[in-house]
C-alpha cells in the first residue's frame, strides 16, 4: 500500500512569487492535514481538510490557502512568497476526521529567495 | 491557550531507558500522542493516549495523567537507531497541535 505522497521533493522560487504543493493521501484516507516545519520551531498547524471541506486553519495569513479534491488529494498554495516562508511543509493523512493517528508523507523542501 | 511543552534536549547511553515529558496548558482534548523523526525523514505515529494510565508497545511506553496536565514517552533498551526527535501532540478544537519536540541524542 502506498503512503502519503508529495511533490515537488524540492521547491525553489523567488520572494513574491507562488508555490502550490501537492499531497496524495493513503488510499481510502478522507482527511488531510497540512503543517510548517521551519527549523527549530516543530511542526505548525497550517490546515485541516476533510471531506473536501476545509475544517480548520491555523494562524497563518490568507496567502496560506489549499482545497482538497474528489479524489482527496489535496494542493497548498502561498501566494506572494516572503523569505520566512523557506521550510520543510508536511502532508498527512487519517482515516477519517475523528482519528487521533496521522500517517505523514516525506514533505516539500521549499526554499524562498 | 494551547500549548505543549517538551525539552528541547535528551542525552541518554545505549541499552538505557529515558524518559520525555510533555506537558499542557490546555483542556478538553481528547488524548495525547506521540510521533518519532529522524532526520530527514517524515513523523511517524508511534502511540495515543485516550486515557489516563501507561500504553505499552514493545521496548516504547506512553503515559498520561490528565489531572496533573502531564504525559511521558519512555522507551527502554535504547538503541542508536532510536536517535530522533520526538513530538507529542493533542487535539484540541478540530486541531492536532504539536510541541517543539525533543531531540534524543545516545551515546554508546
């Protein structure tokens, strides 16, 4: 079985521009649930899909926004790129809303400069 | 507030047993978990906690008490490959919230 997948594995762009990251969840997952890892600062809460509908956002600004698929696949988007926005963005996925465990795909490597 | 609070740090010897506490400023969630990464790599689930009591999965136990707002990972027999961070994390308002994790160094 196949786990949580992401692309790109690396991302480079310029300050101003927009990055969309893409996550494949676990076959049969309904929920998707997107975090920042910027180092030193564990991972931050960023959205919560699930369904296809955007259930929670965490405290980040509007530029920060994604939606989730028929399919459940889910895209992350930040638009008007700042430096501090360089991280490591994880995709996870859960069987449904309620469940407690989270299975993690291997994250976008997003550099901003 | 939400809130999760772990050292920063843990240095333990190889064949040891060390513990990594976390604790809450929070209420009302349904349970505390735990996730291992190695560097470079993604988090892995490693136990939940639903209730308050010790979860045992092998050489790896978790431990929460909601009166005291405290929770531990303990893992036993330690072993190079258990060199990680480790991060424990709640559900609290339709989010599951992390802490900054503890980075687990062993020395042989």
């Amino acid at each position: 079985e196949a786990g949580v997948t992401q692309s790109p594995t690396h991302l480079i762009k310029t300050r101003g521009q927009q990055a969309t990251l893409r996550c494949s969840p676990i076959s049969g997952h309904t929920s998707v649930y997107w975090y920042q890892q910027a180092l030193g600062l564990g991972l931050q809460f960023l959205l919560w899909y699930d369904e296809g509908e955007e259930r929670n956002r965490g405290n980040f600004p509007p530029r920060f926004s994604g939606r989730q698929f028929p399919n459940y696949s889910s895209e992350l988007n930040v638009n008007a790129l700042e430096l501090e926005d360089s991280a490591l963005y994880l995709c996870a996925s859960s069987l449904t809303g309620g469940d407690e465990k989270l299975f993690f795909g291997s994250g976008t490597q997003l550099s901003v400069l | 507030g939400q809130s999760l609070e772990q050292p920063s740090e843990v240095t333990a010897v190889e064949g040891a047993i060390v513990q990594i506490n976390c604790t809450y400023q929070t209420s009302g969630f349904y349970g505390l978990s735990w996730y291992q990464q190695h560097d470079g790599g993604a988090p892995t689930f490693l136990s939940y906690n639903a209730l308050d009591g010790l979860e045992e999965t092998g050489r790896f136990s978790s431990f929460l008490s909601r009166s005291d707002s405290y929770g531990y990972l303990l893992l036993q027999e330690l072993q190079m490959k258990d060199s990680a961070s480790y991060f424990c994390a709640v559900n609290r308002d339709d989010k599951i919230i992390f802490g900054k994790g503890t980075r687990l160094h062993i020395l042989p």
